[in-house]
C-alpha cells in the first residue's frame, strides 16, 4: 500500500510549532496550525480509506488507528 502523500515531516513541525505558540500564549496563531494538522490528518484518513477499499485485508490491520484518528480529529 502506498499513501499519495506522506505528512510525517510536515506534521511533526507543525506539532512543534503548536506547543511553541502555546508557551508564548499566542492562541490564534496555535489555532491556525491546530486546523493545519487536522486537515492533514483528515487526507491521511480518507487516503487509507480508499486503499482499504481497494484491498480488504487492510481493514483489520488499519481498524485501531483510524478509530484513534477519527477521535483526535474530533
């Protein structure tokens, strides 16, 4: 299986970036990165979703992550 796009380095700056703003109580600006993250992981997500599609084996091996996703997501 392989994602169209992987957010690994994007998304760990962008967590990093996330608690920085939150230390100097720069609340929109963690905001606006807060809904940065979501909306990556809602295209990992959907993406992953469409491979299981694809292949149903996938389904089980994938089934605790998307849940937690899912959650995180909100």
């Amino acid at each position: 299986m392989s994602l169209r796009q992987s957010y690994a380095r994007v998304a760990k700056t962008a967590a990093m970036i996330v608690g920085r703003y939150a230390h100097a109580k720069q609340f929109k600006r963690m905001n606006r990165e807060i809904k940065f993250l979501r909306t990556r992981l809602g295209r990992e997500m959907r993406d992953i979703g469409r491979n299981i599609k694809v292949d149903e084996t996938l389904g089980p091996i994938f089934a605790v992550s998307l849940l937690k996703a899912s959650q995180i997501r909100g």
